[in-house]
C-alpha cells in the first residue's frame, strides 16, 4: 500500500516486540492519494482496511436533479470512519424518511497486503435495486469473503428514482444523471486507487440487477473506458422489467409532483427550483403514489454537458467490449420471488402475460390476444392462471424480464469480439440464498438477488451450515480469480474441480452453481428456443428503448 501505510505496519511490529499493551494504543491506516489525505480503520473481521463513506462527488443544492460535480482534494486529513450518509434519499414501506440527497460516498476495502510493490486487482461494485433503492453501505454488503482473496473491493453509490434518473431533455436536467454519478465514482477509483494498493490495470466492474444493467450501459455509452473486465449479475440493457416502457420519458413529471405537493405552475423550471427546497422524502413518496417511473433513457446532446448515452441501446456498439473478459449469468428462479408470498386472491385477476407484452410490445389488439394465448398454452397448457400454477407462472416471469433478455445481450457481445465470456446459471437453494432466508420463503431454486449471500458478509445470514460455506468459498474464489487473471477457474482445485469453459458462438458452455458445480450446454434450452423465435416473429413491434 502506500509508504504511509507500510510505517504505520512497522511501528506496530515494533510496538509488538517490545511487549508494549497494543490494545491501548490506535493506529488507523492513513493514504496519501490524488483526493487528499485519508485516514481508515482497521477492520476487526479480517486482516484488511476499511474507508467508509469517501466523498467522490457532490449534488448542486440548487438542483438536486441535476449533474453532479467532482469532490475536491481535501485541504484536511479525511476520516474515513463512517458510511453512515451513503444513502441516497429512496422509499420505504414504513414511510420513515429514508437518504439525504448529499449521499455520493464510496467504500475501499484493502487488504492488508497490499502496497506499492504489491499492487492488488480492483472490484468496483455497483448495488442493484431498480434504480430506486439500495446502497452500497457496508451493512449491506460486507466485504471480507472477498477481500480475504487478496484483492480490493470498492463499492459505490449513485443517485436514485427522480434525483438519479429524471430525463427532461434540457442542460439543466438531461437525464442519466445516476450513472453520471457512477463515472464519476469510476474516475475516482482510477485516479485514487494507486495509493491504496491497487492496480489501476486490473478493474473489474461488477453489479447485480440495476448494477448489472449500468455495467451494460457502461460499455455502450460514450464516456472514457474506466475498467478492464465486467461481471455482470441477473441483469443486462435489454431487461424488460427494468427498461421497457410504453411512453417516452415523461417530461412534465416536475410538474405534477410539485402540483400533487400544493404548488402549481406551467413552468417545468419553477417547479424544480420548488422541489429542490422541497424535503426528499416527500418528493420521493409522491413520485411513488404517482406510478411514476424513472429509468435510464437516451440523451439529447448538449454544449457543455458530457452525455453518457445519445442513441438507442439497441442500435449501439459495444466497442469497450473488444478483447475483454466477461462474466455473466442468472438465478433460475429470478421472478418467482414476485409471486412466492402472494395468496390465492392475488392470481385470480392476474393478467401477467397480458401486461408483459403489453408493456413491451406495440401490437393490435387481436395481434395481442394471439400471442398471449401462444404464451399461455407455452407455459401452462390449457390450465387457468391460479396458485396451482406459481412455478410455471414465476418460469414465464424469469425467463421474459431477465433470462432471455440475458442471452440476447450475449449474442451482441459476441459480435464485438470479447476476449471469453464466462455463462452461470445459479440454482443452489440454501440458508444464504438472500431473498429466501430474508422473507422465510422455502423451496428450491435460486430467487432474485439470493446468490449476494455467497459473495458477501449480509448481518441477518446464518454461517454455521457447511454445505452453504462450501459453496461461498467456491463463489467468491472464482469471482476473485476471474478478477485477478480473467478466468475465473484458471486451474482446477479440490475447491473447483471443474474447469469453466467459456462459451462460444456455436457452443453455449455454461456453469451451473449448485450444491454441485457443473458444466452444461445452453440453459433452459427449450424456453430460450421459444423466446427466440418469438421475437423473431415480432422485432418489428418491440418498443424496446424508444426515446
């Protein structure tokens, strides 16, 4: 690490020898970086150091939904002691007023063997959670599993719902502006993170969901490439649930939220200047009673205002992709999580293909009926939608909103020429799978976000049953090594005594993570094939990233 950091070791090396009472005495890592100075603390799960809540970034107050603007260096040494602020303003059930919008903090996680002869690989991990929830605080994804494999890990955060992903096609408010947060969250660590140990050749991007999808926008967008390899996890650009809409941005939204709160105007710009004096929660709140979505969108270009993405995602190249290492796969129950708590009540007016296609696809009304009962005779026969049918309906779910989607996105990335493309499928069903053990949901299969149990340290998960502990020993060491060398099994273990083979045009290979590891040929390959001709048969009316 730095030179700082290798004294600090020392004097505590030398305090040991001398039998002085260490226990007494505190000595936090401190790092002399391009930001400034910044002081850490030594964590007590690990030999590594923690910085919490780094300030890489800051909101304008006059405009919280506007672009945000580089930290300055600190004139002062920065304590790095508290992630306590990374929360960005997002809403709860409780209706507790949840986030600040000064919330754009960063964590570094460095192992104590890092230093300037020693330079560690980088993961920069980015939260998931539609892009309106989550963060990337420590008590939510503790880091030791994976700095234990001797890299760094950093995760991040970034503005959410109308503060991140407001898209009014002006200077003031061009849209994008959470992952404008994250570039700049990116240039910090690539700027910084040689001070702290870290190799700025060796940066991994890596997310879940709403992460895995700004990874893909990432490397179709048209900022500076800030990373070297990709992980990404249940969710890519195409995603339907997150990305496809029937309308266009909508870009009277600051007009109805401020009416809805007691102020109304004509004029879009009075109405923010109103909300940015307006308390978060409550604009947040509102949005959500509204049915008001915000999402990534395509920009408009401006003079003077860097753009992240100015055309349709699926009309981009992938240039970043050239050469580069990718990891990437799914749950095999992603949806069913949706359906897993509802009652009988719930499916007897559930019209989800309906809705789905819908959402997604510009079709006559008799073209609608069609394909729907093609759908529906697909996955559930001539049976009528009921709880009988939850496997079946939380199968059609997955595979429409992430599965498919997952392997379209592969297909273009193949075209562009990636170094390997390493394919999983996660099906393992045990105490840390996330979702099940936070909402006491029994069965098998993988739900949604439950594979983050076996790559990070969450509070409320149990570590006391073998087969689990196994199994995030396995993840977390191929996700480090696929960090590290680009392949996530470069020789096989009695850990990992199977080789993972990267999938190729012709050959889908593919890992399935289960109590067993092994590997396969094209997942769910009969459902795919549907999907495929599917779309096939109605490209034309897709409304896929429309403007």
């Amino acid at each position: 690490m730095a030179v700082k950091m290798r004294l600090i070791f020392s004097i505590i090396f030398i305090i040991q020898y001398y039998n002085v009472e260490c226990s007494k005495l505190r000595l936090d890592p401190l790092v002399e970086s391009n930001a400034g100075l910044i002081r850490g603390l030594q964590a007590s799960d690990g030999d590594y150091s923690m910085f919490l809540g780094i300030p890489f970034a800051k909101v304008n107050e006059s405009n919280p939904f506007g672009i945000s603007t580089p930290q300055e260096k600190f004139d002062d040494v920065y304590e790095a002691y508290d992630d306590s602020l990374m929360l960005c303003p997002q809403y709860q059930s409780s209706n507790i007023k949840v986030g600040n919008v000064n919330c754009l903090f960063l964590n570094v996680y460095v192992p104590n063997s890092a230093h300037s002869q020693n330079l560690l690989p980088v993961m920069i991990f980015i939260h998931g959670g539609t892009f309106t929830s989550g963060s990337g605080r420590k008590s939510e994804y503790g880091p030791k599993y994976l700095v234990d494999k001797n890299i760094i890990l950093i995760t991040i955060n970034y503005r959410l719902g109308p503060y991140g992903f407001m898209c009014l096609d002006t200077p003031e408010v061009p849209g994008n502006q959470g992952l404008k947060d994250q570039v700049l969250a990116l240039r910090w660590v690539k700027d910084n993170i040689g001070a702290f140990g870290g190799d700025v050749n060796k940066i991994t991007l890596f997310g879940r969901s709403a992460g895995g999808i700004s990874i893909d926008l990432h490397l179709l967008s048209e900022h500076d490439n800030l990373f070297n390899r990709v992980i990404m996890q249940s969710g890519t650009s195409l995603a339907s649930r997150v990305l496809q809409t029937p309308d266009k941005p909508d870009k009277t939204a600051p007009l109805k939220i401020a009416e809805y709160l007691d102020f109304k105007t004509d004029s879009v710009s009075d109405a923010l200047n109103f909300l940015a004096q307006t308390d978060t929660h409550l604009v947040i709140t509102t949005a959500r009673t509204l049915n008001m979505v915000f999402k990534p969108c395509v920009e408009t270009v401006f003079n003077d205002v860097e753009p992240f993405i100015t055309k349709p995602w699926t009309d981009a190249e992938f240039t970043k992709i050239k050469g580069m290492p990718i990891l990437i796969g799914f749950n095999n129950k992603e949806r069913s999580s949706e359906y897993a708590r509802k009652d009988e009540k719930y499916f007897e007016g559930l019209n989800v293909i309906h809705d789905k296609l819908n959402e997604s696809f510009n079709l006559d009304n008799d073209d609608l009926a069609n394909m729907k009962n093609i759908i529906q005779h697909f996955y559930f026969g001539d049976e009528k939608i009921s709880i009988d049918l939850i496997d079946e309906i939380g199968d059609f779910d997955s595979d429409y909103t992430y599965i498919h989607p997952i392997q379209r996105s592969i297909k273009k990335y193949i075209e562009s020429s990636p170094e390997n493309i390493y394919y999983y499928m996660f099906s393992y069903s045990g105490g840390r799978n996330f979702y099940r053990a936070r909402y006491n949901v029994t069965g098998e299969g993988a739900f949604h976000t439950d594979e983050i149990g076996y790559l990070f340290d969450v509070s409320f998960l149990p570590e006391d049953n073998v087969n689990d502990l196994i199994l995030l020993e396995q993840m977390t060491t191929m996700w480090a090594n696929f960090v590290k060398y680009g392949d996530p099994t470069p020789a096989t273990t009695d850990l990992l005594p199977v080789k993972w083979t990267p999938l190729t045009k012709d050959k889908w290979h593919y890992m399935n993570i289960h109590s067993q590891l092994s590997m396969e040929s094209r997942p769910l390959n009969s459902r795919m094939a549907f999907w495929d001709l599917f779309y096939k048969l109605n490209e034309d009316a897709s409304r896929l990233c429309e403007k």
